[in-house]
C-alpha cells in the first residue's frame, strides 16, 4: 500500500473521506484579501452581538439578510441570506457608499430591500422602491435597520464580480451565490457568530 492509499484509509476510518471531497472550493492562503474580510466581519458581527446584548437573537431572527461592511466605506463588503437551515454563503459587493469608515452593519428586514441589492442597480434609499433606514434601537418598522449608527447613506452596494470569482473558483452572481451555495469551511467562524444566541 502507498503512502497516498494509506492516508486515505486513515482519513476513511475516521469518518472523514466523504467531508474530504465535499469541500465546494480550494483552501487558500490566511492572509487572502477576502478571508481577510470574512474574518474581519465575523468580529463585526461579534462587536453588534456584545453591543445588542440580549436583543442580538431577536434582530437576527427578524433579518431577511445581513449586509457587513467591516471595513466601512472601503470595499469587500458581504450579503449572507438566513435559510431555514442557517445562513447562507456570502456574496462580495462593492461600491460602498457609506459615509463612515467606522465597521457598519445593515439589517436587511424586508425582501423589496433584497432585491434592490441583488437584482436592481445596488441598494439605494432614494430610489423607486423607497426603502427606510433606522438604527437598531429604533421601534419604527423599517427595512432597514443599521449598526453602529443611524447617519449612514448606504447608497452604492454592488456585486463585486471579480472577489467573487477570486473566492469562488468561477464567476458566479450574488443572486447565484446567496441562493445555493454548500457550506463553506472558510465562512464557518463567521456564520457561527451570525447563529450564536
């Protein structure tokens, strides 16, 4: 037996032959441009979870999707969609029009506020559809709802083509990735956080 044939073997009687081939894309280096941006906005959504306190599952269970801009009006943004089962791959956007650089979140509670991201020209709050923005402490309904603070003009999200290549292996749209894409291990620190209570 080779030595290939007898890791195999190993790897198959632990039970790991089968997750061995079910990764969906290549591992690839830590310091990755966007595994940066997937570890920073699983600290993102760690920092609203502190600041929320007991209120963070109750948000959560109400959002549609979740918009993280880790790095704020810089690029490498992410749109994650809650399944039924948990939540989704994340598709990379860019073209923030955030007025602070500061670490934002947007809560996106109602599916007109998806769809202007995923299928129309980018999210927009000026636009035909009308969308309303509130902070995260706020009462009123809105389909929007923003973390850290509510002087945010998040005007400007687009699907960021060529990250989305880069992290996926092959061009794929947002409305592609959210959708269905396999559990990925590389976003698994960062949909732990969005599913802690």
């Amino acid at each position: 037996m080779t030595r290939r044939q007898t890791l195999a073997a190993c790897l198959a009687a632990l039970g790991f032959g089968t997750a061995w081939h079910a990764v969906p894309t290549r591992a690839r280096p830590a310091n990755d441009q966007w595994q940066q941006a997937v570890n920073l906005a699983a600290l993102t959504v760690a920092r609203l979870r502190r600041a929320a306190g007991r209120r963070f599952p109750g948000l959560i269970k109400s959002t549609t999707a979740i918009l993280i801009a880790p790095n704020g009006n810089r690029a490498d943004s992410l749109l994650l969609i809650r399944h039924d089962t948990g939540w989704g791959e994340p598709a990379f956007l860019s073209g923030s029009g955030l007025t602070t650089a500061r670490p934002t979140i947007l809560l996106i509670r109602t599916e007109r506020a998806l769809d202007e991201i995923l299928h129309q020209r980018g999210l927009t709050l000026s636009g035909p559809a009308g969308l309303t923005l509130a902070h995260i402490t706020s009462r009123v309904p809105a389909d929007i709802l923003a973390w850290p603070g509510p002087d945010l003009s998040p005007d400007g999200f687009l699907q960021d083509d060529a990250a989305n290549a880069a992290w996926y292996g092959l061009p794929r749209t947002a409305p592609e990735i959210v959708g269905a894409t396999p559990p990925d291990l590389r976003t698994s620190k960062l949909r732990a956080e969005l599913s802690r209570k």
